[in-house]
C-alpha cells in the first residue's frame, strides 16, 4: 500500500495588500515589484489570525475534502517557522482547534521546504504501520509578523497563508513514488531572523537593532535555488522511472516568479505543466506548495493516475521533493 492525499485544502486571509499599494510604501513603484517578482498581490493576516487560526482553515477544508472527520485522524503535522508560540507546537493547537482528541501532533521547521518534510516525514511514519493511519499534514504561515516593511528586498516577496492534505493508504500504484530531500548547514546565514532564539534573546538592544526581523541574501538564495532545483526534477524523475514528458503537473515552491519562469525554461517544460500562484498569494512559506496543490485540484487540473512532482527550497538552506501518482479522480473535491 502507498501513501496517497486524499484531500486537499487552504486557506488565505481577507486582506489583499497590492504590489501597488506596496511600492507607493517603498517609494519604488508597484511594477518594479511585479517586473522583479511577478507578484501582483498578497494576503496578509488579521491581527487576530495566528499560524494556528490559517493551519486550521485550511485542515477543515482538507478533512471535508477526504470525507473524514477530525475525529478519524492519527496524526497531525505542522510545517511553519511562523509558530503561534515557542511552546507549545502549533500542531497542538490545532488539534484542539479541530478536536481531534486521539491524533498526535507536532511541528516541523525547514522553512519553504517545510511542507515537503512533513510529508516525506509523515508518509514513513504510515508506511510502518499499524499506526498513524490517517494523518493531516498542514503548512501555514504568517510572514507578515516578521518581515521589516522598510526592506524591500524582503518584504515584497511574501504573503501569509496555509496549505494542508489529508494522507492515507491507497493501492494499485497510486500515491507516493518516491522522494528526496537534502540540506546545506554551511549556508545557513543565507535565509534567517538573528534574534528570538537561545543564542540572541529578546533585549532591547536586539529589538531596537530588527534583529527579529526576516533577513536573507536574495542572490545567495537565487543561485543556490538555480542548482538545487533542476536536480531535485532530475532526482524525481529516477524515483517515478519517468521521463519529463510524463510529468503531468509540477508543483514548485512559489519563491519568486521570475525564477520560475527560468526554471522552467531550464528544464524545457510544456505551457501548463508547472502551476503557479505567485502572482495572485507571493511566497507563502511553507503554505507555498500545498496551497498550490490545492488550487490545481479545485480547477480540475489534475486527474487519477497524473504524474505529479512536489519541490521546494528553503532555509536552512534546505530542500525537498516528492513524485506522486494521483489517486483521487479530477476535481478531488
């Protein structure tokens, strides 16, 4: 038996805060952000909406998509490095959010990649069985509490949001193929928040210097991702024993349009094989990949027994991918 989703959901906040709208705060005008980007908008979350309010969002609408309760999970995971708390994890909240009082939960941090750590993670954690069963795997986060909207190197890139599926067993080849992930310590200052943590507590020094804010090196990153990227396809594409032309829908890690763009000009991909939502949500961290998922699912853009591929990048630097075989007929939903 595979490990297949079962259901797929999101969900992005109400307000919309607009390249436009964006740039006249930067005093660089809201083309530059969409020329350098292709990020038109992005959603940010109410003052009262936390990591663990999105996560639990998007796992209802997950659950009512597979046709379980809360009740009939195992399992769940959270994949954020925007968590309500230090402690307690935000999976935890969220199982109470849910009341899915027989599941085990807990969190996992590989920033953008995060997603595609629980879900390899998780798929292992069923494959030995008998338990977990049925697992709800969740990427949410809330960017807009750490980034310092006076960087615009930063701040124009991201959204909040959240992403989740519901996986259990499926037969007859369906579900995951195959997988890879990686990670490159010696690169860890290329995406980071300094402050917060066990080696720069919060003092007034360090709040008044933003060294809680979200700090990367664009170009670092940029050229780090134009390596790991095409290989992690490469990678995929032995585990499914499948060549590029069989790949149905190839679901990227939303960093940056224009990256996009030239990855798939690298790999040589058809029009409309790799699906994108940057432009209308920008990057939303680990929610970036599930919530994509789940928008090529509600526009019927997948359909049982498609090849599809998970990749993404992240900090750490950390990276991850998966190839799936489809298994829910077209819509999902």
């Amino acid at each position: 038996m595979n490990t297949a989703i079962l259901g797929t959901g999101s969900y992005l906040p109400e307000t919309v805060l607009t390249s436009a709208e964006l740039g006249r705060r930067l005093g660089i005008g809201g083309q530059w952000i969409v020329d350098k980007t292709r990020i038109v908008e992005r959603r940010v979350a109410h003052p009262d909406e936390a990591a663990s309010d999105l996560a639990t969002q998007a796992a209802q609408q997950a659950l009512q998509a597979a046709g379980i309760t809360a009740a009939d999970l195992d399992l769940i995971v959270v994949a954020t490095s925007t968590p309500d708390y230090p402690i307690p994890s935000t999976a935890c909240l969220v199982q109470a959010n849910l009341g899915a009082s027989r599941a085990a939960a807990f969190d996992i941090d590989a920033v953008c990649s995060g997603f595609l750590y629980a879900l390899v993670s998780t798929h292992a954690m069923l494959s030995v069985g008998p338990f977990p069963r049925t697992a709800l795997v969740i990427g949410s986060d809330v960017y807009s509490r750490i980034l310092d909207y006076t960087d615009r190197k930063t701040c124009v890139l991201f959204g909040d949001g959240a992403g989740a599926v519901v996986l259990g067993q499926s037969g007859n080849g369906h579900g995951l193929l195959g997988s890879t992930l990686g990670s490159d310590g010696t690169t860890s200052h290329y995406v980071r928040i300094p402050g917060g943590g066990s080696r720069l507590p919060a003092t007034k020094e360090s709040l008044a210097g933003g060294e809680h804010y979200f700090k990367m090196l664009g170009r670092e990153v940029r050229a780090l991702a134009g390596q790991v990227l095409p290989e992690l396809v490469r990678e995929l594409m032995k585990c499914a024993e499948a060549d590029l032309e069989d790949v149905d829908l190839l679901v990227p890690h939303q960093a940056n349009g224009v990256m996009l763009e030239d990855l798939a000009d690298t790999l040589g991909l058809a029009p409309g094989v790799m699906h994108l939502t940057v432009e209308r949500y920008g990057n939303t961290g680990a929610a970036s990949v599930p919530i994509t998922l789940d928008d090529a699912v509600r526009k019927g853009l997948l359909k049982r027994d498609d090849l599809l591929f998970l990749i993404a990048f992240g900090g750490g630097m950390t990276w991850g991918g998966a190839a799936m075989r489809w298994a829910l007929p077209k819509g999902g939903v």
